[in-house]
C-alpha cells in the first residue's frame, strides 16, 4: 500500500480534517459543488469575499442584471468590453482543479456540480460530462433570439470592429452563455445537479458562499437523502452547523490533501 505524506497536524483542525478524509474514504459516491473560491487560486477573483469582484466594485453586479443588458447598448459594450479582459483567459487550472480530476480517478466522483463559469474544471482533467454548469460558461456566447451558441473567441475576435456583436444568424443581441440576474436557471441542468445531490454519499462544498439558491439547497437534498455534508471554505457559511465537518484551511491545501488520502486507501 502507497504512503501518504500528508501531515494532519499542519491543519487548522487536525480532528476536522481526519474526520472529513474518513468521510471521503468510506465513501462510495461523492457529489462535489464548487464555487468562486476555488478558481482564486488560479487568479480569478470570487464575488462575495473580502476582496470579491462585487465586494471592493458593487457597480459591477449591474452589469449582470439581464434586463439591464438587453435594453442599454452602452452596458453591452462596457460587458464585451470587460469579457475579452477577463482574467480566465489567462487562468490555468490549480492544484484543487487537478485534485478533483484525481478523485475522479479513484471512481467516487458521482458528478461535480459547479457555479463557476470558467471552464477550469474540464481544464483540470475532469471529464466533461461529469461536471454540472449551472450557471453556465463564459466559453461560449449565445444569442438572446435564436438560440444560437457559438464559441467565445469567434465573437471577441470581432470587437476589433464591432461594439455590440450581434448574431450572425438573425442579428439578434448576443450575451455570454451565462445566468445573469434576473434569468431563470435552465431547468434540466437543476434537475441533474438535484440528482447528483440525491445519490452521494458524501456531499463536498467548497469554495462557495452557499447563499445562493437554488444551488445551495442542494446541501439539503443530499444530507435529506442521507448524505454527510462536508464544507471547505474560508468564511462561514449558513450550513456549517449542519455539516459533519467544516475546514476553514485553503482550498489549495485541503482539496488536494483529502483526495490524497482517498488515493492511499485505494493503492
């Protein structure tokens, strides 16, 4: 059998962490739902934080309300505008990324469920039709008329010459194939992530405020339907006093900590 060399005692709790690594070691099916603070680590800042995207610029959650988008073509052009600078252009996945392409790996991952837009998840080495979007992708545009899905970089390459993009198929006005405020989440990739939620045995949480519902309520479902709650962020959230266990230590360190053990027990 292969060693481990992670130290429990380096953690901020070490009874928490070995807790929750025995939770993943039993387990025969994990459902994982990932939020902003696990793409940090890769540069791109979260919403909610300390130092959230919404927090240190509150104009900024604006210019994510779909009403506001659709009727004023300067805020289009302010949206494209901040899309092609957008830091995940750049982002590579990080050490949580690939932590979660390892339990994968070891068979447990049931799906993983994610608020994340980026892309990093797939980027990181799990596979594509394991990982529930939610809120969709910044990857690829969609046209608000049509229906039209087209990747993101063919429509960036235009702004060079065109302000406010518009379908090439109908002309129509063209958003990121994201939820925006005010836009119903679409209602088979909700029932997909309910279902992965519902047929776990450990239910992982991590980096996500779990504030936002529908998506948070997935805790309920899975720990209704007899599932451990484990949480792996840096704030409090609401269902940490529900929870069988909450690692307050860097998603960086105990992501790829507890899939270590998990690999060790199976070798």
């Amino acid at each position: 059998m292969a060693s481990t060399t992670t130290d429990s005692a380096s953690f901020v709790d070490p009874e928490d962490f070995e807790r929750a690594a025995d939770l993943l070691v039993s387990a025969e099916r994990v459902t994982v739902l990932t939020g902003a603070g696990v793409s940090t680590d890769s540069g791109i800042p979260d919403f909610r934080g300390p130092q959230g995207v919404w927090t240190t610029d509150p104009g900024a959650q604006a210019l994510s309300d779909i009403d506001t988008y659709m009727g004023d073509v300067d805020v289009r052009r302010e949206v494209w505008t901040q899309r092609r600078a957008h830091r995940m252009w750049r982002a590579r996945p990080n050490a949580a990324h690939r932590a979660f392409a390892e339990l994968e790996a070891t068979g447990r991952l049931r799906a993983l469920v994610t608020q994340n837009v980026d892309g990093l998840h797939q980027s990181g080495g799990v596979t594509g039709d394991r990982v529930v979007e939610v809120h969709g992708t910044l990857l690829r545009v969609v046209c608000m008329a049509c229906g039209l899905r087209t990747p993101s970089d063919k429509v960036l390459a235009r702004l060079d010459e065109e302000s406010d993009p518009r379908c090439v198929e109908c002309g129509g006005i063209q958003k990121s194939d994201t939820i925006s405020f005010g836009q119903r989440l679409d209602a088979d990739v909700v029932e997909e992530a309910t279902r992965a939620a519902r047929e776990c045995d450990v239910f992982l949480a991590v980096g996500t405020s779990l504030t936002v519902h529908p998506v948070a309520g997935l805790c309920d479902v899975a720990m209704m339907s007899g599932a451990s709650l484990v949480v792996v962020n840096a704030e409090p959230t609401p269902y940490d006093d529900f929870a069988a266990v909450v690692l307050r230590d860097p998603i960086g360190k105990a992501v790829p900590a507890l899939v270590e053990r998990v690999r060790a027990a199976q070798a």
